[in-house]
C-alpha cells in the first residue's frame, strides 16, 4: 500500500512537473512562433491564379486553428474554379527551435506534398519557400503573405520550374471569424 501511494505521488509530481515545463516553454517561445498566431481563425479573399497562360478568379477560403496542444497550427484551404477544379488542401505549420525557421508542410488533392521552409522578414511579413525536384527540374515555390491589420493579409506566389516561371497568384484574404 505504502508503495502504491509513493508511486501515486511520483506520478503526481511527473505530471506537474511536465505541465509547468510545456507552459514555461510556450511563454518562452520567440516571435517567429508567435506571430504565427496572427493566422489564427477563418478568412477568405479575392484570388487570382495565373498558370500555363491562363487566368484563373476565385474566392479562396483558408481556416487556421491551433494543433492539440497548441505548439502549432493546423490550416485547411479550399477554393472551387470552373477550369481547375475544387482545391482541398491541409497544412501542418510549426517553429523547429533546431533551425529558427518555421515548417509549413501541405497536402493537397492536386496532387501537392511538399513541405515550405519559412521565415518572418518583419513581424508584419511572412516568406517561405519550396524547393524539391519535378519531373527532373528544380522546382521552387515562393510565398509572401503580409499582414496589412489584423484582419487584412495579403498573399504572393510564384512557382518557377527549372527557373521558368509557371505559376502567379495573389490573394487579399479577410478575417471572417
């Protein structure tokens, strides 16, 4: 009995000790992890899509909540465009303390699975970028977003396949919710 009680508090003290260490850490976060929380909740935007000399307009819709424990954020994204299709895409961002950029990895049903290495130019703008290979060329992705108030977030891309520029778009998204 004597030792079921000592166990117990053990027990206790571990996650207590744990509780304290996560809250200590997400206090100490730096504003590269912060400022993602900027993202947080429903917008939506005007977008504008060029690719393969085509010009594509749709609302854009993109949801960002924080993950389970709140060390990150989870994002889904979603559009419908007469020619493309309907987009549905998930995102999965988080601060890596090893390297000081953020992670920002997406799938999507077009067939997108890449992960964007990012980092805060100033704690208004957001970059990050993708660079793996495509049917044997270097492909690389580049995003902008930056935050014109609270409630107002702009968006760049432009994607270049062996340095040829395939892909344009732009978005003034809007906090919804």
């Amino acid at each position: 009995m004597r030792n079921k009680i000592i166990l117990q508090a053990i027990i206790i003290a571990l996650l207590s000790a744990n509780g304290s260490i996560q809250t200590q850490a997400q206090n100490q976060m730096p504003a590269a992890f912060t400022n993602l929380m900027k993202l947080l909740g429903k917008w939506e935007g005007k977008a504008t899509l060029m690719m393969d000399g085509q010009k594509h307009e749709f609302t854009y819709y993109v949801d960002f909540k924080k993950t389970a424990d709140g060390s990150g954020l989870y994002m889904d994204e979603w559009f419908t465009d007469p020619q493309l299709g309907t987009l549905k895409g998930s995102n999965l961002v988080g601060y890596n303390s090893n390297d000081n950029k953020i992670h920002w990895f997406s799938v999507d049903n077009f067939g997108t699975a890449h992960d964007h290495l990012g980092v805060w130019k100033a704690d208004n703008h957001f970059y990050m970028q993708a660079n793996e290979i495509q049917q044997k060329k270097k492909f690389l992705e580049k995003i902008d977003l930056v935050f014109k108030d609270d409630n107002t977030l702009e968006f760049a891309l432009v994607s270049f396949l062996d340095n040829k520029e395939i892909e344009k778009g732009s978005a003034v998204f809007h906090r919804t919710e």
